[in-house]
C-alpha cells in the first residue's frame, strides 16, 4: 500500500467522498465489483479496491 492508503474503500467511505446516501454508495461499490468479476477479479462484498475506485471517479490510472 503505497502512502498509507487503504486497500479497499467501503460504502461508508465512498458516501462521504461521493456526497451521496451511504445506500447509493453501495450500489456503487456493487457495481465496480460487477465490472471487477466480469474481468475475472475477485472481489469482497461492500468493499472495491481504492485504485479501481479512484480510477473509475477521479481519472487517475490504476495498472491492473
């Protein structure tokens, strides 16, 4: 983990960076861990990895 980051971000997390209900937030995380298996990824219920996150929200490349 690289400057201390979390790993994954959770759908409370995301609710408050995002500014959205924490319920709309983990429709979010529901569907980046969608697009994370169709990939053949594994993912974890309620939690997407921060890269693919930040990625997906912010622009930032994330080398998968």
């Amino acid at each position: 983990m690289e400057n201390g980051k979390k790993m994954y971000v959770t759908a409370e997390e995301a609710a408050e960076m995002l500014g959205v209900s924490t319920g709309y937030a983990y429709k979010i995380i529901r569907g980046l861990n969608e697009e994370l298996k169709a990939k053949g990824y594994r993912t974890i219920c309620g939690k997407g990895p921060t890269k693919y996150f930040e990625e997906k929200f912010y622009g930032l490349t994330v080398a998968m």
